[in-house]
C-alpha cells in the first residue's frame, strides 16, 4: 500500500483514539488498533518510514509505532 495512504489512515486513527483517550493516553491504544487490524507488512512499512524521519505522522501515532517496534525488538530478542 502507498506510504501517504497508510500516514493518512494511521493519522485518522490516532485523533479518533486522542479524541477518546486524550493525547496523554492514545498511543497505546493506536498501538493495539494497528497490531489488531493491520497486517504486519502495513505496520513494518510504517514503522520503517518513521525510522526514517516520519515527517507527517501525528505525534501520537509516532508514539504508538514506538511502541509496536519495542513489542516486536522484544519479541525477537526472547525467540
């Protein structure tokens, strides 16, 4: 899928889960939302864009994929 396609959704996501949760509290639930309903090549895209700068992902989407990258470093490192 289109990178500008996958920050564009991922972006919605994340304000409806800020509207929800409040900006303090949203990214781990984008963090599940993406590991629920995304397949793992949509989020090892996005993940990687943001490695690479990120430039147009909302901050607490940022954060959420922070949080899927440190779930799947720790999940390698125990296997």
């Amino acid at each position: 899928m289109e990178t500008r396609r996958l920050i564009s959704m991922a972006n919605q996501i994340g304000t409806f889960f800020e509207s929800s949760y409040g900006s303090d509290e949203a990214a781990r639930p984008v963090a599940q939302h993406l590991k629920s309903f995304w397949v793992p090549a949509m989020r090892r895209e996005l993940i990687e864009y943001r490695r690479q700068g990120g430039a147009g992902l909302t901050e607490v989407v940022s954060e959420a994929l922070e949080i899927l990258e440190n779930e799947q470093r720790s999940e390698h490192s125990t296997t």
